[in-house]
C-alpha cells in the first residue's frame, strides 16, 4: 500500500450547509504522486466523500486523476477526513 500523506488541507466550507464543498486538500501518495485539488464533500445525510480533481469540458465535468483501487480510494478519504477533523478541533 501506497503512503499516504495530506501535504495541505485548504477549508471552505459555508457555515451552516449540510451537504456541500467543505474544502481541498492535496495529497501525496508515496513520494513520486502529487494529487492537488482533492475535494472533500458532506453529503446531506453528513456522510463525507472526496471528488478527484476534474476539468470542465462543455457542459460535461471529467475527472483528470483516477483511483482505480476502492481501497486505495477509501484510505485518501480517511486521510484527507483525518485532517480535516483536526483542523476543526483547532478552532
């Protein structure tokens, strides 16, 4: 398994929205990938998930980066969730 690391965890989060945006993070695997713009989201049932960075194309969004591992997928998100609980406490 790939080292994870969350290099910075950016928040943007709107006060008082359930579901939404609640910041970008980017995140190392190993030493050799830089993924930037990771985001994380709340769904509305306040469950969290991350979206891989993506470009606009149209009217169409298209992921540029791809986890093809559900594990591998799972452990950025309890990364990037880890973090994002931390900064929170600080505040």
């Amino acid at each position: 398994m790939l080292k994870i690391e969350v290099v910075r965890f950016y928040p943007f989060e709107i006060p008082h929205r359930r579901a939404g945006l609640v910041g970008y993070a980017d995140v190392k695997l190993g030493e050799e990938i830089l993924i930037k713009a990771v985001r994380l989201m709340r769904n509305r049932h306040g469950g969290y998930y991350i979206l891989m960075p993506a470009v606009q194309i149209g009217e169409r969004s298209r992921e540029v980066v791809e986890i093809l591992s559900k594990e591998l997928l799972e452990e950025i998100r309890k990364s990037v969730l880890r973090v994002y609980r931390e900064e929170n406490l600080k505040t």
